[in-house]
C-alpha cells in the first residue's frame, strides 16, 4: 500500500497548488464537499465514477454489517 498523506498536509499541497487564492481552511472546506458529493452518489447508486480520479463503490461488510469505503 502506498504511503498515505496525513490529511493536514494534504490540505496544504491543495491551498498551494491553487496559488495562493486559498488557505489550507479553504481546502479542507472544498475537499469536504467532495467527499459529502461522493457519499450521497453513493448512497443514491452504491457506486459511482469520478471522471479522471477513479471508481468508488459502496460495499456491506458482512463481518460488520455495515457500509464499507473502498
């Protein structure tokens, strides 16, 4: 598995690459909304295609009983 980018300094990389029009605060508002957008997706079609970033699905876990990310 690759190495995973702690999500404060994620938010750092998405501010800087938007030159200076956003702060890290900013980002992680933007990339919550994303993420609000792909779960409702989600729960409307259990599965959904971000053009250019990739596939998600909804899965039940039958160990849990519960809705898990893939």
């Amino acid at each position: 598995m690759a190495d995973r980018i702690p999500l404060e300094i994620f938010y750092i990389k998405v501010a800087q690459k938007l030159n200076g029009t956003a702060t890290p605060t900013m980002a992680r508002k933007y990339g919550e909304a994303i993420q609000d957008v792909l779960y409702e997706q989600l729960l409307e079609n259990e599965e959904c295609y971000w053009y250019g970033f990739g596939n998600f699905e909804a899965t039940l876990s039958k160990r849990s009983g519960g809705y898990k990310e893939i």
